[in-house]
C-alpha cells in the first residue's frame, strides 16, 4: 500500500481540521473550568465532616469513576430530551445536540476526578494553615477562600493540567455521538478524498504533538513549582 498525502493543502486544514480542532479545544477549555468548579465544590463537600453532604458527594465521585466514560457520553446524549438542549441553548442547542450534549457530559463527568486531585491538593496543605484562620476569628468558608485553597491550588496545578490533557484526548470519544471534534474532522476527509488511512495517521500524528508539547510544558511547570516549595 502506497500513502499519498498530495490532498494536504492549506484548504485541506482549513476545510477539514480547523473546525473539529476548535471545538476539541473548546470542549477541553470548557469541562475542565467546570470540571474545576464542580470538583471544587465536591472536594468541599466530602472533606466538610457532615455526611448529608459527604455522603452524596463520595457516591457521586464513586458513581462517575467506576463507569467508562463512553458509556456516560451515549447515557446524556439518548436519555436527554431534545428540549433540554433547546432549553440550555435555543434552537442552536436543538440542532446541535451531539455538542451539547458533549459539553454538559464531559463537565460532570470530569468533575469527579478533579474532585479526588481537590481533595488530595486541600489535604496537603498543612492543618496549622487552616487552624490559623480560624484563630484570627475566620469562618470554615472564608480560611477555604483564602487560606487554604490558594496553597492547595499551587500544589496540584501541575497534576489538574495534566489531567486537562487527558480530558483533550478524551474528546475524541464525541466521535460516538456524532460530534465533529478533530477526529470526526480527519475520518469526514477520509472519506471525502478516499484516504482514510493517511487521514488516521495525521490525526494521531497531531494528537501526538499536540499532547506531547503540553506535557512537557507541565514537566517545566512542576519543576517551577518545586522550586517555589
């Protein structure tokens, strides 16, 4: 078998991958600040020492981490009614429900681990920082606020934008919806110019670099960060 990648142009990107790369980006950039403010609150809730509040929260940490991620995407996008997408997002939300739907799934489901990476980044900052807010007279929110989770955030950054990507490789499970992130980009192409093979090996080429690139950017940061310690 010969490859031939001579349908590789600037009209090519433009047409095929610019699109479905975007909205990769997109849907990474998105879940992972939901993510980070859903895991937030869960991380709070299972360390709060109330178990009307820890209790739901651990099961719904256990409940998103024991099931393929997969499998939740087709759970949102076939259980969900079309009227909850026009509800979140007017007509565009109906005739976009794959994307919708792949924003709200990967932002709750991702909320579950960066939940247990708050939780462990909150543990270990140590428990004198916290008993000295509450000796100058602060509330359990405001030594979280302003004490305790600036330290903790500093602690795990690297491991949160290692997860975030994880979360960018993750999307290319839209494809099972329908979605058109850039796998579905490259695969369309494939089958536009029958070159499915060349189209499949430049998009683990990109996915590749692409994450590659990023994690040796968090390499550098956690050595940053460890110099600050």
């Amino acid at each position: 078998m010969t490859l031939d990648f001579s349908f590789v142009n600037p009209e090519f990107l433009r047409a095929w991958v610019l699109h479905g790369l975007w909205f990769s980006l997109l849907l990474t950039g998105v879940a992972a600040l939901g993510g980070i403010a859903l895991g937030t609150v869960l991380a709070l809730m299972r360390l709060s020492g109330r178990a009307w509040l820890a209790q739901p929260a651990t099961a719904y940490v256990n409940l998103m981490r024991s099931v393929p991620l997969v499998m939740v995407i087709l759970w949102f996008f076939l259980l969900i009614p079309n009227q909850l997408y026009r509800t979140v997002a007017g007509e565009w939300g109906a005739a976009h429900a794959p994307e919708v739907s792949a924003f709200i799934t990967f932002t709750l489901f991702e909320a579950a681990y960066f939940a247990e990476i708050l939780r462990a980044g909150i543990q270990s900052v140590p428990a004198a920082q916290q008993q000295a807010g509450y000796a100058l007279g602060m509330t359990y929110g405001q030594t979280m606020g302003l004490v305790v989770l600036p330290q903790a955030f500093r602690n795990m950054l690297p491991v949160l934008l290692t997860q975030t990507i994880v979360l960018f490789q993750d999307t290319s499970l839209v494809y099972a919806i329908g979605a058109y992130d850039l796998l579905k980009g490259f695969e369309s192409a494939g089958r536009n110019f029958n070159r499915p093979v060349e189209t499949y090996l430049m998009a683990a080429g990109l996915y590749f670099v692409l994450c590659f690139s990023l994690s040796l950017a968090v390499r550098k940061l956690q050595a940053r960060v460890a110099i600050i310690r």
